[in-house]
C-alpha cells in the first residue's frame, strides 16, 4: 500500500511489527490504532487485515483516509480495546492472527490542550480518551480526600499522595478547580522537584489520567480478550509506558506461560496448560536513536508472546483498587 502522506512513527514501530511478524492473508488486531502507525506498517504485507480499535472519536474519524486507501482492508471500530473479542464477533471473526497494543496516553492526545492531558498546555481538567464519562476535573471536585490520596498513590506512585490531596480538598472549597494550570499550582505547592527531576504534578497527573479511564482495569481485561481471540501461533505484542502496565504485561504473560499449578491435595483438578509461549525474555526497549528523535519513548517497553493450541485459562477477578463509579457515587 502507497501513499504519500506522512507516516506517524510508532514508538518501538519496527520491533514490534516484526515481532507480530504478520503474513499474507493475516487478519490482524490494532488495539490501540491512534494515529494508526501500527496499522500501516501490517498493511505494507499484501493481503492483510487489520481491525484498528480507539476509544478516542478524533483517532478513528484521522483513520478514515487511511481506511479509503486500504482498499477494505482496514476496519475501524470506535470502542474500548478491553471489547477486542465482542468487536470480532462483530465484525464475523472467530480468530486472529496478530493483536498489538500501546497501551497509555498518545502523543497526540497530550499535545492537544483541550483534552486535559498535559499539565504543561493550559486547558480545562479533562483528561478522558473518549468522550463520555467523568473528567478529571469532576472526580478532583467529588472524590472524597481519602480516596484521592489513594488514586494519586496507587495509580501515581506519588509518596506524598496524602499532601496532595489534602491540598487539593481544601482549594476546591474556595473555587472549583477546573484547569490543568490551577491543578498543577496546586501540586506544586506541595510537592518539590529539583533541577532534572520529573515536573511536581507528573505523577498526580498520571494517575488521575489512569483513573479516568480505568486504564489499568481495561488492560487487564484486554490481555483476557486477547488470548480468547488469537489463534494457535498467533502472537500478542505489547508496549507500555510505566512500570505499573508493565507490570501487569510481565505477570500475564508469566501466569500464562506456565502450567497453572496443581495441588497433591486435589489430584482430580486438571492443571490448565500453558496457553503462550513467551518470546522476550527480557523487554525490548528503544535505541539511542529513537529516544534521541523521540524523548517520550524513553520508557517504553514491548514484551511479545506466541499463542499456543491450549484453551484460554479462565479470567482472574480484577484487583481491589478504587474504582471509578464506586468514588464518583461516593461509595
């Protein structure tokens, strides 16, 4: 497929293309199609097929130029990639031969200031991926202070997520705090940063963000989907941003690359087989090049698995974090 329009680079693109390794006839999953950078690059092997996913109205409707030249073969589905399974029963799919995902915010959410992403663009606190939902400005009024220390230390690792909190509680009562500037001075009065360190309000900001969006819970369940819809031999590509998505990347994909273990106690309990084969023993991560073009790759990381012929291993329960509908009704 060619064209002359200039082609959004993926952070570890290459990688994790060839890692997906896809072939002609392919039918594959974009779980995250953004700027559909990933969707490009399957595209270039003839014969291809891509579903891209976005929550993020503005990423599916820039894809509709990318979907006129794919000559059909790129379908774009407005959702949440946690739905990967019930989109390709929607779409007539059974099976996949190929899913990847960048998990996080994109860059083109984060540069754009209206959507409340960045605390470094002057916009209203909103900070959803799509377009439905509480803001983070409504969870910042509404959250009780204990449960907002909770979400800024859980979900942005922020040791001094009680400060802040406490700080943000008692400015709400003199005004609403409806900016990302007004929420970052806020931060900034409690949490101090040297010269080279992270800004104070980065960690607040994540995990607000993650919050928002149930970022962590829609991963979760997205790795779920994903070993539900792919086929034997086919393979799962995964690039995070921070240790938290790593982290639950890391442990999917050792939980499932092991026999579940059994108990002497209970012999007549069938060990559930190994339903991936791991393929990066260690995380690929960017080179200098990419990190020198790119300064927000820096942290990225992709592990990648091989689907094996064994059954899906049944869905674990979610963790016991504070939950978006739970904090906004105030329960």
């Amino acid at each position: 497929m060619t064209s002359a329009a200039p082609r959004h680079i993926s952070v570890l693109g290459r990688e994790a293309v060839e890692m997906l390794n896809p072939r002609a006839g392919g039918i594959y999953i974009d779980a995250t199609f953004g700027a559909g950078g990933y969707s490009r690059a399957i595209l270039d092997t003839p014969g291809t097929r891509v579903i891209g996913i976005d929550r993020d109205r503005s990423a599916i409707t820039g894809g509709f130029d990318l979907v006129d030249r794919s000559g059909g073969r790129l379908t774009l589905v407005e959702d949440r990639f946690s739905n990967l399974a019930e989109i390709c029963d929607g779409q007539g799919v059974e099976a996949v031969d190929g899913i990847v995902m960048d998990v996080g915010v994109s860059s083109m959410q984060l540069d754009q200031a209206d959507r409340g992403f960045s605390f470094r663009l002057g916009g209203p606190l909103d900070m959803r991926m799509g377009h439905d939902g509480p803001t983070a400005a409504d969870v910042v009024a509404r959250a009780s202070e204990a449960d907002l220390a909770n979400i800024i230390y859980i979900f942005g690792e922020e040791r001094h997520s009680r400060g802040v909190a406490r700080a943000i509680v008692a400015a709400r009562k003199e005004a609403p705090i409806t900016t990302t500037q007004a929420l970052a001075d806020i931060i900034g009065k409690v949490v101090r940063s040297k010269p080279n360190e992270i800004h104070p309000a980065t960690r607040t900001f994540q995990a607000l963000r993650i919050f928002v969006n149930e970022e962590l819970d829609e991963l979760h369940l997205a790795l779920a989907s994903a070993e539900r819809v792919l086929k034997p031999g086919g393979r799962l590509v995964v690039v995070s941003f921070h240790s938290l998505e790593d982290r639950i990347v890391k442990d999917f994909l050792n939980q499932r690359s092991k026999a579940a273990g059994g108990s002497r106690h209970l012999p007549e309990v069938a060990q559930a087989a190994p339903s991936f084969q791991i393929l990066t023993k260690r995380p690929v991560t960017p080179g200098d090049a990419e990190v020198s073009a790119n300064p927000r790759a820096r942290s990225a990381k992709l592990r990648a698995a091989e689907r094996t012929a064994a059954p899906a291993h049944a869905a674990g329960s979610l963790p016991a974090w504070p939950v978006l509908a739970d904090v906004m009704r105030g329960g």
